[in-house]
C-alpha cells in the first residue's frame, strides 16, 4: 500500500467524520511542495483508550504523523516516546470531533497545536535516516526540535522515535505546556466538550484553512493576533465550570513588565571559577543601569531603582525605544570610553558633568523580560540568546551594543583583561536564572583591589594647591560604621574643589563612627551619605586601606550598603583541578603511543626562518627541558605537514614566556613590539585578528612563548564561511579510553548517515576531536546551529553516553559532546601543536583504523623532533568536503 491506502484501509467512512482525503496534489504542485522550505503542522490531542498526542508535519501532499504517547514537552531534558504512524491527508489537519466507538482511534480528537514547520536539510532524506531537525511555529510549540528513530528492539514491530526539544529560548524546564494550556487552539474547546457532544452527530469544530496553502492561515494570523471572534466566541476557558455552554476563553496570559528588579549582583572571588559551566565577561567600569522599554518609552534605572533617565540624555533612550519589541527590561552598564577603547569610570564621570551623555555607550548583558515573557527562571545562555536577537542591527547606533561572553578559562580570560587595563571579569554560570540580590552565580575577579566607600570625613589641605587634601573612607559592619583610613591621591584641583563643596553641605559636629569621639585633630566630620569608588593597593592587618586612590563618587549606590568586599573562598565545585606533574595523571589508562611514521624518507627537510630567539635555552616545559629552541626545532621538522591547516586562519595564542609552570595567558590581538612576521587585520567589525603566512610567522611565534596555537575554522580570505566544523570529545574523569574510542567511531557513523565524511585528530589531552571538512558555503549561524543540533540529537539518542550540556551534573559518567567551538571567534587546537601539559603532548591527526591504538596524548613533541614527522594523513583534507546547504 502506498500514499494514503493504509489510512483509508483503517476507516469506515459511512460511520466517521474524519475527511477521506483527496488524491493529493497534482504533479507540478508536488514538485513544488518538495521545493517548499516546510509547511503546516498540527498537533491533536486525542483521547482514544488512552490519552496522547498527535503530531503531524505536512510534506509532499500528506501529513507524516507520530503518536506521542505523552506529548510534547518543552523541557530539553524530557525526551518523549514518539511512534511513527500512517500518514494522514492535509485536511485532516483541521479535524475536531469524535471518533465512533467500534471505529479506529475511537474517542474525542481536539487541535491542540498548530502553525508551520521548517525542516533543516532534505526532511525525506532525514525521515529515511532517522533523523529530522526542524522548527516549529505555533501557538504553543516553538523553537528546534529533533525526531530521533530508536534502533528497534528483537521482535519490535512499531517504529519508535524520541521528540527532542532544543534547549534554545523558547524552551522551559519549569513548565507543563499541557497542563497550563490544555484546550484546542482552533476553537477554544476542551477535549472534555468535545466528549459532551458525542451523543449527537460527530462534527467537525472550528475549521481552519486547510493546512498546505501557500496564504497564511488561521493559525499564523492567530500567532500574531490570537483567536479570531468566531473563535472566541465558540471557545471555552479552561477552568471555567463544565456546564455545556461556550464561553470565552481567556486571553493568552502575559507576564506583566515589573516596575524594577533589583540587580543580580557578583560575589568577589581572588581567581574566576573553572569549569564549563562557567561563561565570562568583561567586567565594566561604569554605572549599573537597567533598561525599562514599554510602547516606545524608556526609563533608565539605577542598581537602587533611581530613575536617571533625564541624567544620560536622550541618545541613549531613542536607541531603546527602536528596539524592535512592545516591552523590555534589560540589564547593563552604561560607561565611557577612554583613549585605550577601555570603559574608564573617571572618563564617564567627566563626561557627566561637563554634559556629554552622547560619549555613554550602554552595554547590554542580560535579559528579564521580553514582550509579556518573564525570562527570569531561564537558563543564562537562553537569556542571552534572546538578547542577541532583540540587539541585532541595534549597534549601529553606537551607544548600544551587546556584552559579549567568552569561554576560555577564567583564569586566562582575567589575565588577558588586566593586560588590556580592564576592571576584571564577571563570570556567570551559563545554566542559572537570573536571582536579584549577592549570590554565587556571578562571580566577580578583579585585577586590581577597587570598591565603594563611605565617606565619613574630610581633612583640608595644607598647601598643596587644593582645597581638599583627603577623605576618610568608612564601610559597615555589622549595621556599624568602620573607619577605613585616608584616601589623598587621584584627585585634581577641580575635582577636589567640587567634592568639597558638596562635603561641606553635610558637616556634622560629631564623628559617625561608635565610641568616644575622635582625637585626631583637622577631620571635618560629614554625614555619611556620599559614596566614593577607591582603588587600592591591599588591606592592612588593622583593616585599613594600603596606597588607594580615589576614583569618582558612585551616586547610584546608597551608602547604608556599602561593606568590606573580602573575596569568597572558592566553592569546591568550582575550584580548578590541581596540576599533576605524571603526564597522564587521574585521567583514562593511555595506550602505548604508536611509533611515527616517516613522512617519505629518512631525512626530512626542516624548514628555516630569519627569526633569532632570545633565551634559545629557556626551558618551556621544565619537566622534561623542552626549550624555546627545541620546540623552535620541532615546529621545523613538522611544518610540511603543519603549514596547509594553520596558514593564512585567524589565530588565538597560549603564551607561556617563562614555561608552562610560570605565568601565561591568552591572547587573540596584536600588541606592541609583536613581530612583523604575525600578520594583522580587521573583519567587518573593526576586530583585530592575528594570523601567520609562513614558517617565519610560526617562529615569531615560539619568539613570544607561545605553547599553544589555536584557530578559527575559516581563512582570512573568507572570515564569514567556515570550512570545517569540530566536536571534540570531552570524557568525565573515570570514563574509560574505549568508551571514548567508541564514542568517535558513533560521531563519524552518525555523520556519514547524513552524507559527511569525517577526519579524526588527537586532541594532546584527554580526547579526540573529529573533524568534520565543509565546502565554504555557509555563515556561522548556520555552521554552529548544525554542529549544535547535531549533539543534542546524538544526546538525545543515546542519552547514557553523551551529553551536549556544559554543566558538571549533566556530564557527569558521560562523554561531552562539545559543539560550541565552531561559533564565531571560537577556537580549536590546531593541529600539531603542543599542548601546554606536562610532556609537550602535540594533537597529531590519526587514520580512523589506529584510534584502538592510540592515545588522546600519544604523541609529543620531543619524539616527533627526534622520529620526524607522520605520514600527512590530512594531505586530501578537504577532498570529501560538501555544504552543509545545497549539492557539491
């Protein structure tokens, strides 16, 4: 039987409502559908023997449908059993009736969803391979989903698959979507009302346009303005009581935008959290500010909830108010640049009170409400999604831009930021809701001892050619008032003049500290009501400040909050794993590393370069005295092989100067005095980017310490269009090699499944990276959101090996998949470069028929120097390579 036979076999229309089904399209119109990017989908709830869901997608003139057993979910971590049925006709679609008894599927059917899908890639080829990844546009479901088939079980007769929803923005974890909208989209019924009318004639309720129409249907005009009057006056809410008549149902419900929330404010650690959990931004030294648009007007609000919108002028709020939403609540800080492009706040203050608010450049980190959605229960990076998505375009303004986020270690990331001059980082767990108030879910790390203090007094000046010549800075403990020390440098004339005049308004005759009144003669005693911002150098152990300096008066924060900032203990979970001096320490058994394999003969030819190396004996790997010249050495027996993947890619720097035991940070920009040899240029954004052209680059490189090389997936020629994507493997400690070795072996069946070939590549720590070669078609959205769905599918299917969540819980006795390196500005280790971990391990491509035995860090540097180097396994790198999108 084919097309619609093993439906219309199962029915006897004499005696149900349900629509036959016409022959289907033509030809031409077939053609066309094929071509359609997506079309309707309808979910029914029906209650037969047994309550369950519907789902149907239409594609080339039927609807392909699936029972869900317990319905959709919008929770990505509720994966719901979906069997795969007969397809039904499109104008099945608008079916709400009941079904006799003694007829198939006997019971009460509503439409309990509706609107279009659009698949990603061919949908019959990814039916026929058991995978379709789609987006759904309806009332109720939206966002990427995923339909995984489960390998049948002996003697398993149904085609089971998984419904999967995507954790993306319009996921939730905390909602029962069937519980809180129970009732039919397309007239307001229950499945309830429906049952109640089964004693007369089985009808068809609030018929929609037949799903399949190239004209917007009922349930699309219904996403944008809701139930249509015909509707509504047939429908029925949802806790009304049950007496028969229709009623209106309620409207939609909408969370109303709060007034203010008070911020989500960061503990202060000495170092950043580790982990992947763990997202990290640049720490601004500017106001707190949060942005309240409603209908076009914009109240900018203090951390206090003060309303300051007439302070910043009106650049900033006409940038608000063309946001392309009816209602938001934004969190940022608004700063000023200095000369360096580095928020200052002396420069913000300056700018303030000579009346510049268009030098003030908001920048928007987090997002609580959006257009009648509460965001605060979502998950960060979800939250952060959907900021991207209502900022883009908006930078073009200039005074309003986006935070973005970085995944490098903490610890890097802070000291690439004090480098630059920044404040610190802020680092945020990526799974968290947004929580008003001091927590553990943003931690703050600064580069320097800064933060706000009371002043209590004032001592004038003795001729130092101003009128001010110090400030008593105070804080509370205890609901009481502590004296902190003087503060008398960072002053000018002006600004010291100024803070006088306003300490002068508020003189007291008594000291606001406890106990008998102070001896110390020359202190001017002041209310403690102003607050000022003070960098310092440390604590003393009477808790007095040591060479601080004072920076500005913060009016966005009130003085009864100011108290001591001593940094928190790091939380064992965050805590970074001590350094193990045995190369394979705690990790996985490894596997006895495979001899090299001369690439052509005995002697190799090594590459040579104009570039003299200061401290050439200067052990970068102390552990096994691997020096600047040895890996200088090295890199000159391998460049053959090396120079096609690292040539002419944007790159991002380990560097180590003093050896991997000492200080390193990372680095992605130029600075001054960095070699010729390392080329610079600037993408569409003005970013500075780094790259090589030739073995002199690689040696400039060693020059600067460097002792890891990573890359974009793309060339400089065609920043936009990467090339290849990489997941990289990342076993929970105590999951062993071959189950890692087994877990490359599924990515590439899985990716050979959907038509890509894939190479396979030692990561130098403890697991493999497969790579996967594109042809340079598509942008970044669509590589990472192919790589993301990619794992989550995987996840999906096999949820007691893998995982694609970052957080520890969710990985733990799993393998990760990690998907987020082929974002934009996202990098990889490249290949044959040496990993900063004790032995100089290297990441060196393998064929797929030596991973059983070889190691994640088989290979180092000091035996390819010695051995010369394998054979080019990635020599015809891109010969398998196709687009994600398209043919060839």
């Amino acid at each position: 039987m084919g097309g619609l036979d093993v439906y219309r076999a199962k029915r006897d229309f004499t005696r149900t409502s349900e629509p036959q089904g016409t022959a289907g399209p033509s030809r031409a119109a077939k053609a066309q559908a094929r071509k359609a990017d997506g079309g309707a989908f309808v979910i029914h709830k029906h209650a037969a023997r047994r309550l369950h869901y519907d789902l149907r997608l239409e594609h080339d003139g039927v609807l392909w449908s699936w029972a869900v057993t317990r319905g959709p979910s919008l929770d990505p971590d509720e994966k719901r059993l979906a069997v795969h049925v007969e397809d039904h006709p499109l104008d099945y679609g608008s079916f709400e009736g009941t079904i006799p008894e003694g007829q198939y599927g006997a019971g009460s059917v509503i439409v309990w969803d509706e609107g279009r899908w659009v698949p990603e890639g061919d949908p019959a080829f990814g039916l026929h391979k058991g995978h379709l990844s789609f987006m759904l546009e309806g009332h109720k479901l939206a966002g990427q989903w995923h339909l995984v088939r489960l390998k049948p079980r002996r003697g398993e007769k149904r085609d089971n698959w998984l419904l999967i929803k995507v954790d993306d923005a319009a996921a939730r974890h905390n909602e029962d979507i069937l519980e809180t909208a129970p009732n039919s989209v397309a007239s307001g019924l229950s499945i309830e009302d429906i049952a109640a009318d089964q004693a007369s004639e089985p009808k068809v309720w609030g018929k929609t346009k037949r799903p399949g129409t190239n004209d917007v249907s009922e349930a699309g005009r219904q996403l944008q303005t809701g139930p249509s009057p015909k509707a509504s006056r047939a429908a029925k809410s949802n806790t009304a009581p049950k007496t028969g008549r229709k009623t209106a149902p309620k409207a939609p419900q909408r969370d109303a935008l709060p007034d203010f929330v008070p911020p989500c404010l960061a503990t202060l650690q000495e170092k950043p959290p580790a982990g992947e959990r763990w997202l990290h931004e640049v720490k601004f030294d500017g106001y707190r500010l949060q942005a309240r648009v409603e209908n076009g007007t914009v109240r900018l609000l203090t951390r206090s909830g003060l309303d300051w919108t007439d302070r910043f002028g009106a650049t900033l709020s006409e940038a608000l108010a063309r946001l392309p939403c009816e209602a938001a609540l934004i969190d940022g800080e608004v700063v000023a640049l200095g000369e360096s492009g580095v928020s200052s706040f002396g420069a913000l203050q300056q700018a303030l009170s000579e009346g510049r608010p268009g030098a003030l450049v908001f920048y928007a980190f987090d997002l609580l409400h959006l257009d009648g959605q509460d965001l605060r229960t979502d998950p960060l990076l979800a939250r952060k999604e959907r900021l991207v998505d209502l900022l883009r375009g908006a930078e073009e303004s200039g005074s309003l831009r986006y935070s973005e986020h970085f995944i490098e270690p903490g610890q890097t990331m802070l000291r690439h930021a004090c480098r630059m001059g920044l404040e610190g980082v802020i680092s945020k767990r990526a799974d968290a809701p947004y929580r008003s108030g001091r927590g553990r879910d943003w931690v703050k790390s600064k580069c320097t001892l800064r933060q706000e203090f009371v002043i209590a007094g004032y001592v004038p000046s003795r001729g130092s050619g101003r009128e001010l010549g110090s400030i008593l800075a105070a804080y509370h403990e205890d609901g009481v008032l502590k004296p902190a020390g003087r503060v008398g440098t960072g002053f000018t004339r002006a600004s010291a003049a100024a803070l006088k005049q306003r300490l002068d308004a508020l003189r007291s005759e008594i000291s606001s500290f406890e106990g008998p009144p102070g001896r110390e003669k020359g202190i001017v005693w002041v209310k403690p009501e102003l607050v000022a911002e003070v960098e310092f150098g440390a604590w003393t152990g009477s808790k007095t400040l040591r060479h601080a300096s004072f920076l500005g008066l913060r009016e966005d924060k009130p003085a009864q909050d100011v108290v001591a900032e001593q940094p928190a203990e790091v939380l064992e979970s965050e805590a970074p794993a001590p350094k193990s001096k045995a190369r394979s320490g705690g990790g996985p058994a490894k596997a006895k590393r495979k001899p090299a394999k001369a690439a052509g003969s005995a002697a190799v030819a090594k590459a040579t370069t104009s570039i003299k190396l200061s401290s050439p004996d200067k052990p970068l790997w102390p552990d096994i005295g691997f020096t600047k010249q040895d890996l200088l050495d090295y890199y000159a027996t391998i460049w053959p092989v090396m120079a096609p993947h690292v040539i002419e890619r944007p790159l991002s720097l380990v560097r180590a100067p003093n050896g991997i035991e000492g200080h390193s940070f990372f680095q992605k920009h130029a600075m001054p005095g960095m070699p010729e040899a390392v080329h610079r240029m600037k993408d569409k954004d003005g970013e500075e980017l780094l790259f090589i052209r030739d073995f002199d680059g690689l040696a400039a490189l060693v020059q600067l310490g460097t002792v890891e090389i990573h890359l974009w997936g793309v060339t400089v020629e065609a920043v936009e269009t990467p090339d290849q994507i990489i997941f990289d493997l990342d076993p929970d400690p105590g999951v062993p090699l071959e189950a890692v070795r087994e877990a490359a072996l599924t990515v590439r069946d899985r990716l050979r499944e959907i038509g890509f070939e894939s190479l396979l590549k030692t990561s130098g720590g403890k697991g493999y990276h497969v790579v996967m070669p594109l042809r340079p078609r598509d942008g970044w959205d669509r590589v990472k959101g192919f790589a993301r769905d990619f794992a989550q599918a995987l996840a999906g299917s096999e949820p007691t090996r893998f995982t694609a969540t970052l957080s520890k819980k969710a990985r733990k006795g799993k393998i990760f998949v990690d998907y987020l390196r082929n974002g934009r500005g996202a990098t990889a280790i490249a290949p044959y470069s040496t990993r900063a971990r004790p032995g100089a391990p290297v990441a060196v491509p393998i064929d797929w028929t030596d991973l059983a035995t070889t190691a994640p860090d088989a290979f180092d540097a000091a035996t390819l120097l010695r051995e010369g180097p394998p054979a080019d396994l990635w020599a015809g790198f891109f010969d398998a390579a196709r687009p994600l999108t398209g043919k060839g």
